[in-house]
C-alpha cells in the first residue's frame, strides 16, 4: 500500500506543524477527497480553508478556465485591462450591498483585508486628514499572516515573535455568551479606545460581519452594530468587513453585510469568488470612497502581479455563473438552518458541547469544562487537536482551534461543508462528526475529574 501519510523528516516542504502528519490527498469529487491509499474523506471545511465553496472537480469551471487560458491568460493591470476583469467587476457591484461602486482585485484573503487597510488610509489623506491611520478592531479575530493583517488581530499567541513589526493598532473584546451577551461592555471598550488615541486619528473599524476561524459562526448582538454605525457617523471613521469567507454566499447571501443593520466603506472578500479554482480576491469600496481619489489625486496605485488577470477573473465569472444558474446561495440559506439544528441535535446531551452556532454553511461548535458547563477546558488537554484528529480517522475534515492566550475563546470547531454538497452526505457529515465528540468526550473522562 503507498505512503498517504508525509511527516516534517520525510519532505522538501516546509510544513506549517513539523509534528504533524499529514494525509497525501491525490483527487476530490464533490464534497469528498481521496488520499494516495484509497481512503476517502467527507470534506466539510470546503477544501480545508473554505474556500472550496463549489466542491471539487467542476469540470465547468475548469473548462471556462482552459477557455480563458487558450484566448489570453495573463496581462498586468497598471498598463491594461481585460474584458473578465470588467464584467466580474460590474457583476461584483451588482451584487453587493447597495451603494459599493467600485472594485480593485487582488490574488487572496489578506491581500484584500490589507488594500482595505491602504484603501481606508488613503481616503482620509486624500480628504486632507492626514492624521487618520489607527485602525480598531475585536480582539478575538484572524484576517491574515501579512505583517499588516497580524496587526488587526489581538490574539498574542498569533503576534509572536514578530512583535517589532506589527503596527500598534487597537482592540476590544467581542461579545460573547460569557463576557458580554448585550454588546454593551464592547461599545463601552470602543468608546474608550476611542477617547484613549483621539477620534480624529482613527482610520478605520475593522472587523467580519460574520467570524469564521477565531470564533465560527459567531457575530455581535444588534446592539452593537447600531452603536457602531453612531459612532460611525460622529466621528468619521470608516468601517471595513473582511469577508473573506462570507463573502459569496457562505451565509446564504452574495455578503454578510446584508443582514446587519449598518453598510459598511469598504468589503474585502476572497475565498469564494475563486472556490478554489483560482487565486483571487477582491475589494469592494462605496461611492463615497472611490469619489475621495477621483476629486483628489486621481491615483490609488497599490496592487499586485495577479491582480485582475483574465484567467482568475473568467473563473471569478464562471463562480458567479453556477451560484446564480444553480440557485446555491438559495440553497445554503434554506439548509443552514436545517444543518445546525441536525448538528445540534446529533451534539445533544454531551456535556463537552456548549453551543452550536450557524449561518448557512458557516458553522461553530463551542466546547466547554463538562465538570460546570461554563469554563474554558484546559489547553493542555488538546481538545481541538484531538477533535481534528479523530475526525480525520473517521474520514471527515474539520478544523478545530485551540484556546487562544487572551482568555477570550477556547476550544471550538468550524464546520464548513462545500455548498453542492448532497442532503445524504450533510447527514452523513453529521453523524461522522457527532461520533467524533462522543470518541474524544469519552477519552477526557478520566482527565477531567
């Protein structure tokens, strides 16, 4: 039988975990992948990072791919445009919150959530308010490895060693079931943030709409976002979503941003636009922004090599095509519901399982002490690890987070199914995944007494 397993002392590759072993998946279909041994996963992270939101092996997609490489693959975008890239932009405009006009590409998730932090940046300078630069936002979030989308962040454990380089932005914790179920003491934390550095030098307040890998599925009670838009309109900041992975339909909506009382400056998204088939993000800016550059210098310069090429675009194309003709965004905002009550459900009753949180097929599971139903467990236990582990021995993909530094999250897991994937296989997702809970629940038993 061949190897399916790779480990840090038998690879050229610079593996992410060096203890860690990982599979050597060879094919995908739908929402399965196959390893080099035949052994076959149910893939409920949409390719591990979600961003596989199509399944794998879309033999359309691949074929306008193939069709746009034949025609013209790649021109930079300083000197030239392309027709993909101008109709995925109109599209993209059509399809986001009213009022974004605007849309500048990029070639991934931190690369859009850093051009938002540039875009917002600029905008005031551009104003004449050249004092605006400091950035707010939830402490308990990830938007990236750039040393700039590290900065957003304000969870240490990610930070270190690369502490001299971050910038000194500042951040407020979110308001979960266990600090602050209101969203008072959050626009209390801003208020003083705000008073602390002056509301005059604030850029921007930086945040997703709806949190995916810090705290899935998790998003601030009503409260806050209206707080949020007054403050808004008070002291002149911009607001900027990173919807990197709810952009496009994880949610069961084209972005987050619809369901929340307020409309965000500026969006960034990524991983769905490309569903895994290509390298693309973008950014997507209201009227008001874009008319800061046309009515100043008339520049915004800022980009990459990939940025707007026709081959990721024409599949950014094609992405938005299958959404619309298979009616798949209708599809996940009718089944999102069904799916966290059926994980709910399937959870019921095992003390390690606080909450089960969803927005379509954006999904979080919360653990918690199971001695008082309320504590973080301890980190030494490796609970998210073991969770992973055991589900990949079942022949599921989840990913799992470990309890963060700052107190403020601990163990969860992230269920993320492809938006093709069948009624049949959802279930089976489930039952493989509440087997999981109940192998590793059943282990902690003799640690946690």
């Amino acid at each position: 039988m061949p190897e399916r397993l790779v480990v840090s002392d038998a690879t050229r590759v610079f593996p992410l975990e060096l203890d860690r072993r990982y599979p050597i998946v060879v094919r995908g279909d739908g929402a399965w992948v196959e390893d080099s041994s035949g052994k076959r996963y149910l893939d409920a992270m949409s390719g591990g990072s979600m961003a596989a939101t199509l399944g794998h092996g879309r033999r359309d997609i691949i074929a306008a791919a193939a069709a746009q490489a034949t025609r013209l693959s790649y021109v930079h975008n300083e000197r030239l445009t392309n027709p993909a890239r101008e109709q995925l932009a109109a599209e993209l405009v059509e399809l986001g919150p009213p009022g974004m006009t605007r849309v500048r590409f990029t070639t991934g998730g931190a690369e859009s959530n850093e051009m938002a932090i540039q875009m917002a940046r600029s905008y005031h300078v551009e104003r004449g308010d050249t004092r605006r630069w400091q950035v707010i936002s939830p402490a308990q979030a990830y938007h990236g490895p750039t040393m700039a989308t590290l900065g957003l962040t304000g969870r240490p454990g990610l930070q270190r060693p690369f502490g001299p380089y971050m910038p000194a932005h500042r951040h407020i914790p979110p308001s979960t079931w266990r600090f602050d179920p209101s969203g008072r003491a959050a626009l209390a934390a801003l208020d003083r943030v705000l008073e602390d550095v002056g509301p005059e030098n604030v850029s921007a307040y930086f945040c997703e709409p709806i949190t995916a890998a810090a705290l899935p599925a998790y998003s601030p009670p009503e409260r806050f976002w209206k707080g949020l838009a007054e403050r808004r309109e008070r002291h002149g900041f911009l607001i900027c979503y990173d919807e990197v992975v709810t952009g496009l339909g994880r949610t069961g909506h084209w972005f987050a941003a619809e369901k929340l009382p307020l409309t965000p400056d500026i969006i960034a998204t990524a991983k769905g636009l490309g569903a895994g088939y290509a390298a693309i993000g973008a950014v997507l800016c209201a009227d008001h922004v874009y008319q800061a550059f046309a009515n100043g210098t008339r520049r915004f310069t800022l980009g990459h090599t990939w940025d707007g090429a026709p081959l990721s675009c024409a599949v950014g194309l094609k992405v938005l095509d299958v959404l619309r003709s298979e009616r798949l965004i209708e599809r996940v905002r009718a089944k999102g519901p069904r799916l966290r009550d059926g994980l709910a459900a399937a959870l019921d009753g095992i003390p390690l399982v606080r909450e089960v949180r969803g927005h379509g097929f954006l999904l979080g599971v919360e653990y918690v002490d199971p001695r008082d139903g309320r504590s973080f467990l301890p980190p030494e236990l490796g609970v998210a690890r073991r969770v992973d582990l055991t589900a990949m021995d079942l022949g599921l993909i989840v990913y799992s987070t470990m309890p963060t530094r700052d107190g403020f999250a601990g163990d969860q897991t992230l269920f993320a199914p492809p938006f093709t994937t069948s009624d049949p296989e959802l279930n089976e997702m489930v039952a493989r995944f509440a087997e999981t809970i109940r192998t590793v629940a059943r282990s902690l038993e003799g640690q946690l007494e």
